[in-house]
C-alpha cells in the first residue's frame, strides 16, 4: 500500500504517516472499543511504536514477525535496556519473498537466520589480527563478527563516516521507507562495545598495512563504478555515477540523508529531461527519486529486463507500473551508440534513434574491485576479497559476506 509512496487520500482508519508502520493501529483501536477481547495488532511495529500504541489503549498485544527474524533476541535486549543493540529491520521484503517462493528465508541483517547452527558464535581456535579495509555493510559486519569471536580487528574506512555507499542509498530511497541508517548505527555501536580500532579518513596503502602485520586482510572497499565506453561520456550534460556519488558524499559530509534529501528538492543539478542508463533496481530507484523532484525521466536498458534487483513479487511490479503511471519510458534491449549535446543515441533491434535529454545519467551495476585485492595482498597469509570489492550486489549479500568471512577466519 505504501511503496514506493503513501496513496494520496487513505481512510481515517489507516495511519499513512510512517510508510506502514502502525498504519493498523487507528482501526485496532475502534475494534478494541467496540468489543470485550483481547486485540492484537501488526505491522512493522518497533518497540518504541509497540509500547505507546498500547498505552494509547489501541491494542492489547503487539505482534512482531520480521523484526524477530532480524533479531530473535529483541525481546530480552528490550527488556534488558539494551535497545540499541537490537539488529534493526529494515522492511525490505526479501524474508517475505523467500516465503513465497518456498524456499529457506534469509534476512539483510541477519545473516545467521536459517543458518543458527552453522553460524554460531563460537571462539576462535586462534586469535588474530584482522584488518577490515572498507566501513560499508560488509566490512563492518566482518569485523562485529571477528570480534565477537576474540580476534584483534581494526577497520580502515577512507571517508569521515561509517556505512559506505548506505547512506546514499537512504537518500534515493528515503529513510523513512527503509530505515537504512539503521544499518549503520547498529553496526557502529556493536564496533565500539567490541573495542574495535576504526580508522576513518585515512586510504589504507600498501605500506602501511604492511606496518601493522596483519594475520588476515580483509578487503570491502566497495565496487567499480560501470562507465560505458562511448562517445560523448565525458560531455558536461553526463553525470556518471561516479560524478554523482563524489558530489553526494560531499554534502553528506555536512547534512545527514534525510537532509539532503529534502534539500534536492529545492536544488538538483540535472536538467529537466533526464535520461538514466541502467534498468536495475539502481536506475529504476533513481528515477523514482528523479521523477519525485519534478523530472520527465526515460530508462534505457541493454538486457530485456527492467528492475533487475527489485523483490519480485511485491516490490518490483509496485514501481515500475507507478514509474509507468509517472510518464517514464522504459526502453529494453538498446544499444548505446554515443552522447551529443542532444542527448542519448541509442541502436534498437539495428534502428538507431536519438533520445533528447539535458541530462544522461548513468546508474549502471558495479563492476568487481580486484586491482584493490592485487595491490594489498602481498605478504599477509590470509586474504579475502568481499561484498561489492568480489561480487557487485545487494545490501543483503554484502553482509552475508561478511558474516561468512567473520565466521571463517
């Protein structure tokens, strides 16, 4: 009902203030009046939400399912005033899709989930030293999971703040819908209870790595940024992917994402008629976002398949048919032929045709860092490439990665 946004008008008894949280506690509340027995209400509720609505008198009960999955131990670290250290859910609907699809659930923060056993915290055999070079999703989980483990972890992250690219992603997305920082804050306060040694601000060299003498080096630097080779891409109407994350990472450096993003809805600098190359679940996102600050947005696409990326079954028909309602055009199966100062030439099925624009934006998947891996890993016994660095994916393998790491060192 709330993705990719609230419908315009809802009925008095369903709170579209929050993208779904507690959205059933106005009409729990007129049942509970209007009957003598217990009443229990769901839907993406938090402890802090659980709590209030039934101290409103709304409900008797609170019924939590993903958030359990994210963390099973929510109930005793809730009871135990340890809030902060409950693995947050982020409503991202992968555990949901899994169930459809009849296959074992896996959870973005809870690596662990379906997999208790073979996940175990267990003390290493050995300790080590273990140095973690990247902040984002798959480092940081990597080092809570080494250091829970008893091994000596420090993490080199080269910008000023933890997360990687999560906090942009909470600026496209919106924090409120997916709560992505949450990500983050939870990571980094698990980091600090562990004595974990983080570095931010500081390109971890070969040098100096060299210096600390590590047993293990693990490398969750991120990906490549995918820039097509045509004519034209370096025309001042491109903003590359790379261009934009330099730009954004900047300004959050000064504002956090939920501030930003309001802010670019005063200031963006793209022209009116944007073209995003790339129909993954990266483009498509980010023509959303285009299209919310007042933009006519075309996606063109090189595969047949437009949202690559997207949950399937809820996510991925929700917004492409309201990019659809929103006057986007999707085109599939295009070749890039090169940029004018028109805009976008593109070949379909041999027919070459120009497509106008201000602006071409690329948002194309991330391609595998392995010069970092070749440049790092001389002299360390043991060396793992991870998340964006091995693979380009999403948020939910980028920690998978980590926690199977963490567990193997």
């Amino acid at each position: 009902m709330f993705y990719p946004e609230p419908p315009a008008q809802l009925p008095d008894y369903i709170d579209g203030s929050r993208y779904g949280k507690g959205a059933a506690a106005p009409i729990a509340g007129a049942i509970k009046r209007a009957i003598s027995i217990p009443v229990i209400t769901v839907g993406r509720f938090d402890p802090e939400l659980g709590e209030q609505t039934l101290r409103d008198g709304k409900a008797d009960f609170i019924s939590m399912n993903r958030r359990l999955m994210a963390d099973p131990q929510l109930p005793n670290k809730v009871a135990e005033g340890r809030t902060e250290d409950v693995a947050p859910c982020t409503a991202c609907l992968t555990c949901f899709e899994m169930n459809l699809q009849g296959i074992p659930i896996s959870c973005r923060i809870n690596a662990a989930l379906s997999k208790e056993r073979e996940y175990e915290i267990k003390p290493a055999s050995k300790k080590k030293r273990v140095v973690v070079v990247g902040g984002g999703p798959a480092g940081m989980e990597t080092a809570r999971v080494a250091a829970l483990r008893g091994h000596e972890v420090i993490l080199y992250e080269k910008e000023t703040k933890l997360g990687g690219s999560l906090p942009l992603a909470a600026m496209v997305k919106g924090q409120e819908r997916e709560e992505l920082m949450g990500i983050v804050e939870y990571l980094q306060t698990q980091l600090t209870k562990l004595s974990v040694k983080t570095v931010l601000g500081q390109q971890a060299t070969r040098e100096h790595i060299r210096s600390l003498k590590p047993d293990v080096l693990v490398i969750a630097a991120g990906g490549l940024h995918n820039i097509p080779d045509i004519p034209g891409i370096k025309w001042k109407n491109v903003m590359t992917s790379e261009q934009l994350h330099q730009r954004l990472k900047k300004y959050l450096k000064f504002f956090g994402p939920d501030m930003l993003s309001k802010l670019t809805t005063l200031y963006l600098p793209v022209g009116k008629r944007v073209v995003v190359m790339g129909g993954g679940i990266h483009g498509c996102q980010t023509a959303e976002f285009l299209v919310k600050r007042g933009r006519e947005v075309t996606i063109v696409d090189s595969s047949e398949n437009i949202g690559e990326g997207l949950v399937t079954y809820l996510l991925k028909p929700l917004l492409l048919d309201w990019l659809k309602s929103n006057g986007v055009a999707m085109i599939t199966g295009v070749k890039y032929k090169e940029i004018t100062d028109q805009g976008l030439v593109i070949a379909v099925k041999k027919k070459q045709q120009i497509i106008e624009a201000d602006t071409i934006v690329t948002a194309l998947p991330l391609k595998p860092n392995t010069e970092l891996l070749k440049g790092l890993k001389d002299g360390v016994p043991e060396v793992y490439a991870i998340g964006d660095s091995r693979e380009p994916n999403l948020i939910i393998d980028a920690i998978a990665d980590g926690s199977r790491i963490g567990h193997a060192i």
